[in-house]
C-alpha cells in the first residue's frame, strides 16, 4: 500500500485485527475479510500508532479532569439515574 495513510475505517479494522494476535496473523486476517494487503511491519506501526495516540488522548483528558477544566462523564447507562422514558399520559 502506497504512502503512510490508513483511512479511519481501515485503521480501525486494523487495530482489531492486530488485536487477535501475532501482527502476521492480522495481516493475514486483513487480507483474506477485506482483500486488503498490508505488510505485517505496517500492520504493527499502525496498531502501535494508534495505540500511541489513543493513550495521548487518554493522558490530555485525565490532566483536564484533574485540573478541574473538564467533567468526567458518569457510566453508561448511568446506575443511579432512570432510564428517559416519556412520562406523558397515553393519548385516548
């Protein structure tokens, strides 16, 4: 594959692949669902990019909570709120 580029849906069908297992196996794996042909080294660098800038992600957010610029999203489904339900009468 030409360049350095992976489109988002392809970096992400990536990374789950390279999850499985060995990065040839993914590479494997890339080849034969999506006929896409990848090396198993640009396999790996793009895995590990995306690793990379998802812990970068991480890390900025976590300072921003911390210092109080940002508000930590509650779970999901939030376990102490109801579930947003219509509470309006039915209509006869």
């Amino acid at each position: 594959m030409a360049g350095t580029f992976l489109s988002p849906g392809l970096a992400a069908v990536n990374d789950t692949a390279a999850a499985t297992g060995p990065f040839a196996k993914a590479a494997g794996l890339l080849e034969d669902l999506a006929g896409v042909q990848l090396t198993v080294k640009r396999v790996e660098r793009a895995a590990g990019a995306s690793g990379a800038a998802r812990s970068a992600a991480l890390r900025e957010r976590s300072a921003l909570i911390a210092g109080r610029k940002m508000a930590p999203m509650p779970p999901q489904p939030c376990p102490d709120m109801p579930t947003a339900r219509s509470t309006a009468p039915a209509s006869p």
